[in-house]
C-alpha cells in the first residue's frame, strides 16, 4: 500500500476540494442552510466512497491493461456521480421524480464515458504496442526500424521520436563502426604490403653483404646508401601511422595554440621540401597576398608540407609548385598547385585514402599516409580539404579552414 500512497493522498485531496466547491456552489446559489446541511452530508459520503473505492482499485489497476484503466477510471467518476446523487435523493435533498431524471442522464453519461475510455485506450494500447515491437526488433539487432508519427498524443509521440533518434544515433554508431573496421583491414593489408618492399629490400642487400656476394667499396657505399633510403622510409611510414591513429583518436589537441602569421607556416613548409626541389629544378613559389598575416594553427603547417611533398614528388624536373591563399567570408583557402602528371578521376575519388597510391605498382619512397593524415588536421580544424586534377595537367589541392 505505501506504494499508492501519494495516488490515495491526491485523490483524498481532490475529493475535499470537490466537496468544498459543490458547498460553495450552493451557497453562491442561494440554498437555505437546512438544505445546505443535507447536501454537505451527502457529498462527503460520496467523497469517502470514492476515496474507499480507490484505494480498493488503484492496486487491481496495476495489474490490468490500459484499456481496462480507463474503463474503470470512468465507471468509478459516473459511480461515484450516481451515488452522490442516491444519497442527495435519501436525505430529501433533491425530489425523486427529479433524482430519476437526472440518474437516466448520469447512467447515459456514464456510457458514454466508457465508450470514449475504449476508444482512446485502443489507440493508446496499440501506439504502445507499436513501441514495443520497435525496442525488441532494435533489441534484436534491426538498426533500420523506426516507429514513425502514432498520433496518439504528445507524451506518446515525443517517446516515439526519442525512440527513432535513438535508432538514428545506434544505426550512424554501427555504420561508423562497419567503416571503421573495413578502414582498418585495408591499412593493414596495404601496411603489410609496403613495409614488405623495404623490408625485402633491406634484408636482401643485407644477405648479400653478409655472404660475401659484394665487397668492392662502390657497391658495399651503394648498398649502404639504399639500406639507409629504406630505413628512412620505414621510420616516415611508421610516423605517420603514430600521427594518423592520434588523430583517429582524437588524443591531439589541434586548434587551441595559435602562430603569428600564415606567412610563417608556408616558409617552414616550403623550407622542408627546398632540398628535394632543388634536386629536380622546381620553381616553389608563395602568394599570399592579404592572408600573408592572418593567424592560424600550427598544425597547419604539416598539412601544407604533405601537401607541398606530394607536388614535388608528383611534379616533372623543371616544374612549377605554388601555395596561394585568400581571405574570405568562409574563412582562410590556402591551395598547392603543380604543373605535374595529374590523376584520372578514379585516382582523384580516392587520393585521400591511407595507403592508396594512383600507381598501379604502389611503389615511391612515400608512405602513402601524407594526405591521409593532412585530411585528418584538416578536418580536426573544423575545415575541409579538396582535391582536383587533370591527366598531364598537374594537380591543385585546396585547404579551407575557419579563421579564429
């Protein structure tokens, strides 16, 4: 019984109300204190039969459908009305040809009442039911159900959409999960495929050294120089797989530290490929114009070095690597462009894959990981990065990033 209790307190509550009202209506009404005194009389024996009756039905009601609740609910108030009524009608209150009127219509009315109750508990019960089927099918792994508008009021459809939100949410958590896993069985397919091919190499020049196959000096320097290029090339690969699973992660904190100026960030980008680009006799050059000073984030810096790496690398001798940036509504554009090879669109659709490599042979001293992990901070950044190509008419990639 405690735990009807506050049910059994509200309606005692409702019922001394109820009775305080009809006094007061009385009153109002100008009925004589005689009459007054029948009447208190007689609704506060219908305020103890109806209490007494709820607490007899609350526990029963716990137990029985919803369609049955509110059939009860309903039979109890035309009950409670007839009764009141009876007793009126005993204490001479109300004249009984009066009182045999006013029962026909209480009895009509009380009908009418269940009727209503069925109706509204049908469509009540089947919205539940709808409900239900939904959380067992998405129980059983069904991440595409969803229950759709009830129309059977706003309690149960706000459950409804909560539910589907629900789903939504389980369903992009499940799809991203799918994504994830083919992600992470084609980076170690491709992973086992290019660190074979250095490893090979190593191993094979290592043999030969180490069985006497080679000992003149010039070949043993070049051995040495290529051992050296493959051992560079694995510790590059294995840097940006470290850097792209902690961007993965989210375990980088890429936007909170701030530089001076872009201008900055382009020099040191363009100073780590000056080398390779003098090796091949390409013309980098920057600008700027008005952005040469807009602050950004650091991390920016490594974005445009991948991408000024994969120009120069992609780039014939003699050639010709921009960086140019804007300033606009949407935020900062810097973009590298190269008057280099170009992709085939089917290259272009899949550039920023890790691992992928629009040679057929997948060969290169690259990790293939360079514009993976530039995706990555870019994306970090709340920016975006495009890719757009030509065959044998170079390659332009853009990066757009919010200003702070």
């Amino acid at each position: 019984m405690r735990r009807y209790r506050g049910t059994i307190v509200a309606a005692s509550v409702i019922a001394v109300a109820g009775v305080a009202g009809t006094i007061l209506v009385a009153s109002l009404g100008g009925m004589a204190p005689p009459d007054l005194a029948h009447l208190l009389v007689a609704v506060m024996g219908g305020a103890v039969a109806t209490v007494a009756a709820l607490i007899v039905v609350t526990p029963l009601l716990t137990r029985t459908s919803l369609r049955r609740r509110f059939v009860v609910v309903a039979v109890v108030a035309s009950s409670a009305a007839i009764l009141n009524l009876a007793l009126l009608t005993a204490s001479m209150a109300v004249q009984e040809n009066d009182a045999w009127l006013v029962m026909a219509l209480l009895v009509y009315a009380a009908a009418v009442a269940a009727v209503a109750a069925l109706v509204v508990a049908r469509r009540s019960g089947e919205a539940i039911a709808r409900l239900e089927s939904a959380v067992e099918r998405l129980g059983a792994g069904e991440a595409d159900v969803r229950v759709g508008s009830l129309d059977a009021g706003p309690e149960l459809d706000a459950l409804a959409r909560t539910l589907d939100g629900m789903a939504d949410r389980l369903q992009a958590a499940a799809d991203r999960e799918r994504r994830l896993e083919a992600t992470r069985r084609d980076l170690m397919v491709a992973l086992s495929h290019d660190i074979r091919t250095p490893l090979s190499s190593v191993r094979a020049m290592i043999e030969a050294i180490d069985d006497r196959v080679v000992e003149d000096p010039v070949t043993m320097r070049r051995y040495a120089s290529e051992i050296r290029r493959s051992t560079d090339q694995l510790s590059r690969m294995v840097e940006d797989l470290f850097e792209l699973a902690q961007l993965e992660a989210g375990a980088i904190d890429l936007a909170s530290e701030r530089v001076a100026a872009l201008r900055d960030v382009v020099a040191a980008a363009m100073a780590t490929v000056g080398p390779a680009a003098a090796a091949k006799h390409l013309a980098v050059r920057a600008d700027l114009d008005t952005a040469a000073e807009v602050a950004c984030s650091p991390r920016l810096e490594r974005v445009l070095q991948n991408l000024l790496v994969n120009a120069v690398r992609h780039t014939p001798t003699d050639g010709t690597v921009r960086v140019t940036a804007r300033v606009a509504p949407a935020g900062l554009t810097v973009a590298v462009e190269d008057s280099g090879e170009g992709m085939e669109q089917a290259s272009l659709e899949r550039v920023f894959e890790p691992f992928y490599r629009a040679d057929p042979a997948r060969s290169g001293p690259g990790s293939g990981l360079g514009l993976a992990v530039a995706k990555r901070i870019v994306e970090s950044l709340g920016g975006t990065i495009r890719a757009e190509s030509r065959p044998a008419e170079g390659s332009r990639f853009s990066v757009e990033v919010p200003v702070a």
